[in-house]
C-alpha cells in the first residue's frame, strides 16, 4: 500500500466516526487513572465547599427561610436542588471534613459526566478527533477534583436531559432538565434552543413539557416556599446580582467603570435576544421551517396537526441537530453573560470540540481556537488580553457554527422543496387532466383522482 493512501485512510479515519465508541471507552479509562492521580497528588483548594457545608447545616437545623442560610462566603443564592444535593454530601463527608471523600465523589460525578458527553458525541457522529480534546483540559479537571463546585451536578443533569431528548424522550428529558434548574441556574442558558425543540417535535402538547419543569420546581421548592415564597425566589433566582470585577474572566480587558454599569448589561442582554432570534429563524426551526406566525399560532390557539406532519418533522430532529442546538444555545448565553467566574468554564468546555466540529474548518484550525481558550481560562488571574482571548473565541466559534450549519440550511429546503412542474399548482386547484392513454379509460383519466375512487349511489 503506498503512503498517499495510508495517509487518505488515516485521515479518513480521524475525521469520521466509524470507531468512536472504542476510543471513548479507552479515553475514559485513561482519564480515570488520570483523575486518580490528580486526586491523590494534587493539593486541594478551599474555595466555597466550607460555604456550601455552612449553609447546609442550617438548613438541616430546621432552617427554611432562604434569607437566613448564610455561609462564609455569603448568603445561600442556589435553588432547592442544591441544598438536597449538599445536605447528603454534608452527612457523607462526616460534617463536610472529610475533604479527599468528596474529592473522590466529585471524581467519579466527573467521570459519569465525561461518559455522558462520549454518549451525546457518539449519538451525534462527532469526529474522532474531536473526542481527545475533551479530556484535555486542564482548567475541567481542576473545578471538578480541586475545588468541588455545585456547577458539576447542575452539568451532568443537564447532559443527562440532552441525551434524553437526542433519544426523543421529550417529557423525561424536561424533567431532568428542571431538576438541572434547581442545582444551579444557569441552565437555563440552555432553555430558549430546548423550548424550540419541544415545540417542534410535540407542537400543542410541548405545553405539557413546560407544566412538568414547572411542577419540578414547584414540589422541590415547597419546603421553603410554603412560608418564605419571596425569599426563596429573591434569593435562588437572582437575576439581578452583579458580580466583582477582578473575578471576572470575559470582560477584564473593559474599563471597571463600564462592566458595572446598567447600559452595559443591558447591552449584553440585547445582544443576547438579538443573537437567539437570528439562530431561531434561520438555523434552529428548520426541521419544522415554521414562522414566527406558526409559533405565535401554535401557541395561542394549538391545534393538533397531521400523523404525517408529525412524522415528517421528528425524523429531521437527528441527535446532530438536538446537540448543535442546544450546545449553540448554552454558548451564546455564555458569550453575552456579563461575568465568567472560573467554575463557570465547566457550563461549556465540554461542548467546545462539537461545537468546533460543527463550524467545518479545517481540524488543525479547530484545535488552535480549543487550544486558545483552554489557555485563557487558565490564567489567574485573568489579564485584559486572556479575557479578550475568551470573548473573541466564543465569538469567532459562534459565527463559525453559523456559516457551518448553512449546509444543513440548504439540505433541508432541497428536502422540502416542491418539484418545478408542479410549483405553478394551487394547493386548492384539481390535478391537471391527463390525456388517456389506449389502455385507460378517457372518463377516468378526465376525472381527479379523488372523484375517481368515490362510489357512487347505486353502484
């Protein structure tokens, strides 16, 4: 075999996906050992795991007035979810103390999530070489074993409801989904592209889905809603809190002065909006290439549509499709967030080689941008130049994603597309007449086919 060809298999290899399950199996064995090592080796650093313990003992005191549940970082500013998932880990790390047991837990929570992302790649057909990138990081690593974040539950029930959906378990995944919410808010990054799906795939009925999110948060919140409802709401979900600017990774190389100012958010918040209604109508309703109008319809006065119509849209809501949206989605809330702490690189590092996939460029420019980020985010702290490294790769990815999926675009409408000789026809005239032939009947052929196949009384 001559080396041109050697070299065309190889690369035909690299960038399909034809043996991505034996090499995510291998990597994840890999990355076993080496989270063992990091475990036992690497020092561990305090951040807010004593915060997280403090809050929780109050609440397993008795305490349910969210006002009150203060640790040494501050008050308690995380949903319900959290604090049933800490209150456990309180009581299995003897009191929070026993520091290298929770090391070992948040481990193994990193190595499920890591099996979950092969699982949603694999479904996907990601390229092989996408799936080393995503062990890769050193700053992953680091918030998952060293510093034990709440970020890494809320991620594996929010990977867990994405591949609930990439099966087309649309009620399941709605409810992992909200029980991701209640661990952690920014989930809800991922909400604009999965209410579009749903409403695609169960037209009317996705109304059901959103009662179900809506009924998760409500029984998780009860304890302490039923006495102190506004400051559960005021302090779980707090939209409003502005976070200090020499923690802030994205935004650093802007003046302080601008990056606290209410324009500026507001800004981002525009940018944000404007950004989720261009992907919307021209990448993410394609499946179903409705309007704004059919949205507007389908909601305010749904209606039940056709089996086939049905059919027709869930078969071109592939796993691809589920993940480029719902990924795209999570990273441009991620673009127009107004600060990126470091904990927060484990809401999208692990969908950065997808993503990157997705834009078509070539896998050598592809690993450059990864390269890029990863060794943005792990510059403490962060310079004008790292922040400037983060917001102007998430910003080129995004547009790559854009121009990527035009492909996509352009396959779907060929699908759809009417055949030009019948492009002129009415949906309300009759078919054509069609000139009999010898064998065929002239009165049978004058008729439409519908008229052609109706009884008549008396025959």
């Amino acid at each position: 075999m001559d080396p041109s060809t050697i070299a065309s298999r190889a690369w035909d290899l690299v960038t399909g996906s034809k043996h991505t399950g034996k090499v995510a199996c291998c990597l994840w064995v890999a990355d076993l050992l080496f989270s063992a090592i990091i475990v036992m080796k690497v020092p561990y650093t305090e951040i807010d795991w004593k915060a997280y313990m403090e809050q929780v003992e109050l609440y397993l005191q008795g305490e349910r007035d969210y006002a009150r549940l203060r640790g040494g970082t501050g008050p308690l500013v995380y949903p319900a979810g959290h604090v049933y998932i800490f209150s456990i880990l309180y009581k299995l790390t003897s009191n929070g103390k026993n520091i290298l047991l929770a090391q070992i837990i948040f481990a193994a929570l990193y190595l499920a999530t890591l099996a979950v992302v092969f699982k949603l790649y694999i479904k996907a057909k990601a390229p092989l070489y996408a799936f080393p990138l995503v062990i890769l990081s050193k700053r992953l690593h680091s918030i998952y074993m060293l510093r034990l974040f709440n970020d890494a539950f809320a991620m594996l029930m929010a990977y867990l409801s994405v591949f609930a959906w990439q099966n087309h378990n649309w009620l399941l995944g709605s409810i992992i989904y909200s029980f991701a919410v209640s661990i952690k808010m920014n989930v809800l990054l991922f909400l604009p592209a999965a209410g579009i799906i749903l409403l695609q795939a169960l037209g009317p009925r996705a109304f059901r889905a959103a009662l179900l999110m809506l009924q998760v948060q409500i029984i998780l919140a009860y304890p302490f809603t039923s006495k102190f409802f506004i400051s559960y709401v005021t302090r779980a979900f707090e939209f409003s809190r502005v976070f200090l600017y020499k923690w802030t990774v994205n935004w650093r190389f802007i003046d302080e002065a601008v990056f606290l100012s209410p324009e500026f958010a507001q800004t981002l918040l525009i940018v944000h909006g404007c950004l989720l209604l261009f992907f919307i109508f021209t990448r993410w309703i394609k499946p179903s290439d409705m309007n704004i109008i059919n949205i507007i319809q389908t909601i305010a006065l749904p209606m039940p549509r056709p089996a086939a119509i049905h059919n027709a849209i869930l078969a071109k809501m592939t796993p691809e499709y589920i993940l480029k949206t719902l990924f795209t989605c999570n990273l441009i809330g991620v673009l127009c967030a107004r600060s990126l702490h470091y904990q927060f690189y484990s809401w999208f590092a692990w969908s950065l080689p997808y993503l990157l996939s997705v834009t078509g460029w070539n896998p050598l420019i592809q690993v450059i941008v990864w390269a890029a980020e990863e060794w943005a985010w792990n510059i403490f702290p962060s310079t004008k130049f790292s922040s400037f490294v983060v917001v102007g790769a998430n910003c080129i990815i995004i547009i790559g994603i854009w121009f990527g999926t035009k492909k996509d675009v352009e396959n779907a409408k060929s699908a759809n597309q009417i055949p030009p000789e019948m492009s002129s026809i009415s949906v309300t005239e009759s078919p054509p007449v069609v000139l009999a032939s010898p064998r065929s009947s002239p009165a049978a052929t004058a008729r439409p086919v519908s008229q052609r196949r109706r009884k008549t009384p008396g025959r």
